[in-house]
C-alpha cells in the first residue's frame, strides 16, 4: 500500500488522473524534443503537461524541461504559449459550439 495521498485523493489537487492520457501541443512538444535525445523517455512529459495549464508554469520547470529537451528558456515558454492559445480556442469551441462547424470549414480552406 502507498504512502501518502494517492492520484484521487482530493489532497492532492495539483494532479487530475485523466491527465496521463491527455494529449496537448505541449505535451506532443516535449515528447518530440525528448524523442530526439537519448536516455530521456518522451514519456516523461506528462509530469509537465497538460498540468501547465491548470498550474501555470514556474522558471525552475522552465529550466527543467528546457535542460531535458536540449532547448532554451524562451523556446519552452513559447511551446507553453501556443499551448494555451490552442486551449483557449478549445474552450471557446466548447462554450459556442456553432463555431465548430466554422472552424472545421476554415480548416479545409487552409489546407486547400
């Protein structure tokens, strides 16, 4: 048996279960990073992502990933910026689902 609070319990608020599976752009980011360097699982972003969304993102995880990913500072932050523009168009999605369809159609027409 653990010790301590596990994934569920609601001490540990910092941490949703469902985010093992939830795939983001700077979830996929970091796994390609990591994909191009050896000895580092690209399975490790999990532990960054999507929890940057909910959480934000500190300097010391900042530095952390960019030190793991072989990449800067400001690329990690930009990588968690386009994160959470997609998530906002997301959520925007989400709350008028009319723009959907305007969206998927505005889609095709780019990759015309």
């Amino acid at each position: 048996m653990p010790i301590g609070p596990g994934p569920d319990d609601p001490e540990n608020d910092d941490y949703d279960p469902a985010w093992r599976h939830q795939s983001t752009p700077f979830r996929r980011w970091i796994a390609s990073k990591l994909a191009d360097r050896d000895g580092v699982p690209p399975e490790i972003a999990m532990v960054y992502a999507p929890a940057n969304r909910y959480n934000g993102i500190t300097d010391e995880t900042v530095g952390t990933i960019a030190l793991l990913t072989g990449t800067s500072p400001e690329e990690v932050r930009q990588a968690h910026r386009e994160d959470l523009a997609d998530w906002a168009l997301e959520q925007q999605l989400r709350d008028h689902p009319d723009l959907a369809v305007v969206d998927a159609d505005l889609n095709r027409i780019q990759e015309r």
